[in-house]
C-alpha cells in the first residue's frame, strides 16, 4: 500500500495523541508487552515513542540501563565543538577513534569495528553467523536483539536457562545433535540479571566447541564488574582466537546512549568479516569526537566507575533494610523480587511515574531496575514503600 507524506503525518499525529490520551497505551503491537516478539519496527513506531518520550517531563527513567547522570562534564565541549563540522562526512574522526580504541586494547586498528551503538555490532554479527539452518545458541533469559536479530535472519535460536548462580549453562549450551551452531552468545555480566560467569568457565567452554563455531562475548557492562574476582575481559589478553568477538558500547559507563556508538574486537580475519555487512559511516561527527575524547578522560572513567558503585552500594542497602530478594549485581541495574506479577508491578510504577525494566520470562514477579540517582532512587523506594505499606 502507498502511505502518502500527507496520510502518513496524519496517521502518526492521531495515533499519538490517541496514545496521549490513554486509549491505546497497551496492547500496541511494538508496546512492552511485544519485547519478546521480533522488534517489527520498535524504533520508529509513533506511538511509542509519544507513550515514552525522552522529555516527558518529571518521569523517572529506571528502564533503559542508561547512565542517568548523563554525559560526563569533559564531554559536553567537545559534542559542540563537532556540531561546526555536522556539514562534513566524519573522514579523520573515523579513524582516529579506531586507532584510540586499537590503543586502548593493544590490538591493531585492522581488529577494530565500529558500530551505531553496539547494537549494530550485534545485528552485524547475525547477518554473518548466523541464517537457514544455523542456530544461535544463547541464554535466557539474556538481552534479546540478537535473538531476534538472528530469527530475521532465518536462523534457529536455542536459549539455554541460566544455572542457578545465574551464571550461563555452558555444558548445555554446547552443539546438541547435528545442531550447526554459528554462533554463541554470551553477556557478561549479563542482562538481564546483571551476573557473571566467570572467564576460565568461557574458556573451557570456547575449547569444546567446533572450529566453526564463533562466540560474541557482550561486555556492554564490563565497567561496572571490574571489582568481582570472578570476572576478567575478554579483551584483557591478545585477541588470537578468530572465533572470538568482544562488542563493548559507550552507552552505559560513558552516558552516552543517545549518541548510538559502540564497536567490536576481534581478530583481523574476523573483523574483516563484520565490516562487510556494517553500514559505511556508520558513525557520526559528534559521536566520533566524543568516543574518542571519552576514551582518553581516565579521571572521568574513574569517577563514573565510583559514582556508579557507591550508587550500587546505596541501592543494596536499602533492598537489605527491606529483605528484598536480589539476584547478586555486578551491574548498574539489579533484578529485585517484587513479590507480584511483573506486569503489575511496571503498572504500579508507571503510575507514579516511574518507568521500570520489562517482563523477562521466564522471571514472572522480578523488575530489573536501573540504579538511577540518588534522587530518583529516593522517589523509587518511597513508591515501593507505600505500595508495601
Ligand atoms: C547487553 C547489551 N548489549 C547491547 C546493548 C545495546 O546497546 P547499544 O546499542 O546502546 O550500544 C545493550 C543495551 O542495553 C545491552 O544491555
């Protein structure tokens, strides 16, 4: 069907104000109740966007896993600063970021692939390891893009519960049959439920495992880890495994979710292999300049990383004065027990306007949370309390 420019506004605008009006919050094909279903158009669906607007005035965001203090001071300067240059295609800025991140891991620039945020990182690696008669093997519940990334492409997706450390099942997440796995998936620590599985575990595991069979190792989080004996990177050691590819983002230690940057390491053979299917300049001006000033402010990553952890520290004590049960975090969100049906308890918190993580079968009655600040935290207990109370 053709959608003129014309009908096309109208029908977003009365969708919109629809939604505004409380008609159809719910029930709306892209709405939260829909996350485990392939994310048909997510991103640009109308309604939900005006359901969820950026600056919707006085709602709290304790959803996103953002960083809810957002960029940090060192940063602002330069995101102007790159606005002079929005007219020009990112030409040395493109490389110059490669070549910081190459430092920073001591990898050549060649293993270096950017992406608009890690998600495209994640959606490069289902193009190339993943389709028809392919299965991507991965954990649940566990952060779902590649997943539905993967079922676009036509693959098989086998998602193996966590054990009961909520580390990944690795033994169970080993080729089943004539299964042709192209690829594995492994977050960590991992989303939803902000655990670790520690690193000789992977190792072992990526040992077993056939030569064709490729790992992306998701370290959205690394920042917020680095104090657990358990949890070491995967870019901490030289990156020789062609099977093996760490995606790190800017959108969570470095407040930067808005900017859509991230990138993957791995070998030059296997980067080699992503950056065929990643869009040409895929990065933008301001985001460019800024990852690569972020990625040389060391006292502006050490505060962020105590910031986050005194938060972290805060919310457990108050989930501890309370006897919350809380799947361990080594994240900066945590996975509480509310006691009630998920679905219930977003509705409660959305009341007060508070916007809190999306159901997560098979969890039914834990909320993933966002240690949001200290304000915001404040506002959250006082909403659990009288809930409670
Ligand atoms: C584990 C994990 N990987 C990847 C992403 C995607 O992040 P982005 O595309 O903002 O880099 C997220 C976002 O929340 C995430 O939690």
């Amino acid at each position: 069907m053709h959608i003129s420019r014309r009908n096309f506004f109208r029908t977003t605008l009365s969708t919109s104000a629809a939604v505004a009006a409380g008609v159809v919050a719910s029930g709306l094909p892209f709405s939260e109740e829909a996350f485990g279903e392939p994310r048909r158009g997510w991103f640009f669906d109308p309604a939900l966007n005006a359901f969820q607007a950026t600056d919707a005035k006085g709602v709290i965001w304790l959803n996103s896993n953002e960083n809810a203090y957002g960029p940090w001071p060192s940063m602002m300067p330069v995101m102007r600063e790159a606005l002079n240059f929005g007219h020009r295609y990112p030409r040395t800025e493109y490389g110059q970021l490669i070549d910081t991140i190459s430092r920073l891991h001591r990898v050549k620039p060649s293993q270096v692939s950017l992406g608009c945020g890690s998600s495209e990182i994640l959606r490069v690696c289902a193009e190339v390891f993943t389709g028809p008669g392919k299965t991507l093997v991965q954990a649940s519940p566990t952060f779902e893009s590649l997943g539905q990334y993967s079922r676009t492409r036509g693959a098989t997706v086998r998602s193996v519960a966590l054990n009961n450390k909520f580390e990944h099942d690795l033994q169970n997440m080993l080729p089943q049959g004539g299964e042709k796995v192209g690829l594995v998936y492994i977050c960590n620590p991992n989303n939803p439920t902000a655990s670790i599985t520690p690193r000789k575990d992977i190792e072992t595991y990526i040992k077993q495992l056939p030569e064709d069979t490729f790992v992306l190792i998701d370290e959205a989080y690394h920042h917020f880890a680095l104090k657990s004996p358990d949890y070491v990177s995967f870019l901490d050691q030289p990156m020789d495994d062609p099977r093996i590819i760490v995606a790190r983002t800017f959108s969570k230690i470095y407040g930067l979710a808005g900017m859509r940057l991230g990138y993957a390491v791995a070998t030059e053979e296997t980067s080699c292999k992503l950056r065929t299917y990643a869009s040409f300049d895929n990065v933008n001006m301001v985001s460019a300049r800024v990852g690569n000033a972020a990625l040389h402010d060391d006292a502006g990553l050490a505060a962020a990383i105590k910031r986050s952890t005194d938060d972290r520290d805060a919310f457990l004590a108050e989930v501890k004065k309370r006897n919350i049960s809380c799947i361990p975090t080594q994240a900066n969100f945590a996975m509480i027990d509310t006691g009630k049906p998920i679905r219930q308890s977003i509705d409660y918190f959305k009341s007060k306007n508070i916007m809190i993580g999306r159901p997560f079968p098979p969890l039914t009655t834990h909320a993933r949370i966002t240690i949001g600040t200290p304000s915001e935290m404040k506002a959250f207990w006082s909403a659990w309390d009288e809930r409670k109370a």
